[in-house]
C-alpha cells in the first residue's frame, strides 16, 4: 500500500467521475450557513504536475479531464468542475490537475474546515506544504485515514462529508472500508460518507457495493462508469464506481443528466456504460 502514489493516475476518468461528484456535493452541502467538515483519508498530495514526473509515464489524464478539456458542450454540473481544473492552467495548457482536497479547498466557505490524512510519508509531506498556507482551516496528518477518523466523529458542527478512497493495492482495504464505515456510522449516523472503488475484475471490487447496500445508512446512491470491456486477461481497471451514504435528494437526478454524457466522451469501446441506482437501508 505505501508503494501507491496517485500521480501516476491523476487525472484519469475515475478522477473525473470522482471529482464531479465531489464538486456537486460540497456545493450542496454548502447551500446551508451552517459550517461543515471536509473529512479524506487518503488524500495524496493535493495538486499533480501532469507534464513532468510521474504522471507522464501512464498518461491516463490523456483519456480522462484530457477529453473534457477542449469541448464547449459540458453538461452545467461537469462544466464546474472542469472550470476548477482550468483554473490551476491559465495558459490554457493542461499541465496540472487539482487532487480530491484541492478541489473540496476551492468549494469550501470560509466557515469550513478539511481535515486530511495521507499515509505515504512523501505525498503527507507534499500535502502539508500545499495547504500551509491554510493555517488551522486545514488539518494534515500523516497516517491511516481509517484510524484517524475515529477522533473526528462526530464532527463539532455535526456537518461532515466524508470521502474515502484508498488505493485497494491491498485487498484489506475492501474490508477496512466496510468496517470503517460502520463504526463511522456509530458515531455519526448522519454524516455524507463517499467510498471510491475500481472496477476490476478480483471478486473483492465486485462484491462491494452490495456489502455497502448493507450498511445502516439512511439512504444511499450508487453511480458507476465502465470506460471500457474487462480485458480477457482479467488485468487492468475497467471503470470505478462511488457509492454515496446520505446522499442529498438533488444528487440523482445531477447524475442522470451528466452519466450518459461520460460514457459518450470518456468510453473507449462498446463496454462503456454507467450504472445508477439508490435505495434506503
């Protein structure tokens, strides 16, 4: 797990899916004055470089934000979120891509506060230097996101959204993500908690979200893009999914006007597709 670094990913069409939908919900939970707590428990390094480093190496920006990047006919809730990217390349060059605290960072209201974790000792290192400057808005702490958040719930202003997306280069995290979640829900049922997974072709990814639908959450939403056919060799990821507990009601409906748009931009061959579904525990 310490050997993962996202840079080599960032930017990529579960970035994108991920992003969206991030953008779409601190803007709603912003909606309300009361302040809320931005909450990641393997939030990276914040901001990548996609033209130097490691990012160049896979380029898989290239079929993910790198798709979006030119087109004028975004649906209004993607073309957000793509504006956030713009703003990190005012040159108009995609040569940097903004990490799930950055973009939280930029829809955040001053009442608001983040608190990130990062276990890789290099990316909690780059995370703290990119958001030093936020002073105690901002709290990084280098260590399991899964463990850590055990202090924080409930938040003080009883407002939180909640993502967690671990690499699940170790299969554990399929079941630190479940038993993460329920003990979460224990002490703060009422919490907006996001879970990321690949799809992949292991049983582990396969069965989560159904483990998820378990969970005692009042309600929940899953979303997933599938950019292209499992390869025969059973290797590589085909798409990934985010499924939402205490999802806000305007969410779905968000998704049903942007999903059939990601498939037509972001898939790659006649496997793309998107699954949408919500239901209550």
């Amino acid at each position: 797990m310490l050997s993962y670094r996202h840079a080599f990913h960032a930017g990529n069409h579960a970035d994108v899916l991920k992003h969206f939908l991030l953008v779409a919900l601190t803007r709603y939970l912003g909606e309300k004055h009361a302040p809320f707590w931005y909450v990641d428990t393997h939030a990276g390094a914040g901001l990548y470089a996609l033209d130097v480093g490691y990012a160049t190496k896979l380029a898989e920006y290239v079929d993910g934000i790198g798709r979006l990047w030119g087109r004028q006919d975004l649906p209004a809730a993607l073309a957000e979120y793509v504006d956030l990217v713009r703003a990190l390349n005012p040159d108009g060059l995609l040569k940097a891509y903004p990490g799930s605290p950055w973009i939280a960072h930029q829809t955040l209201r001053a009442q608001d506060r983040l608190r990130l974790f990062e276990l890789h000792s290099s990316d909690s290192e780059l995370l703290r230097n990119n958001f030093r400057e936020l002073g105690r808005r901002a709290s990084v702490q280098a260590g399991d996101g899964f463990a850590g958040i055990k202090a924080l719930l409930p938040p003080p202003p009883r407002r939180a959204l909640v993502l967690m997306d671990p690499s699940y280069e170790d299969k554990a995290d399929y079941r630190n993500i479940v038993s993460a979640l329920e003990d979460a829900l224990s002490r703060f049922a009422t919490g907006v908690y996001v879970v990321w997974y690949p799809q992949l072709s292991r049983l582990d990814a396969r069965q989560l979200p159904d483990k998820l639908k378990r969970l005692l959450a009042k309600n929940w939403l899953h979303v997933s893009l599938t950019v292209n056919k499992p390869g025969e060799d059973g290797f590589g990821m085909h798409g990934s999914g985010l499924f939402v507990l205490n999802p806000p009601w305007t969410l779905h409906a968000t998704l049903q006007a942007v999903m059939p748009y990601l498939v037509k931009v972001l898939g790659q061959d006649a496997g793309a597709g998107y699954v949408l579904e919500q239901g209550t525990c």
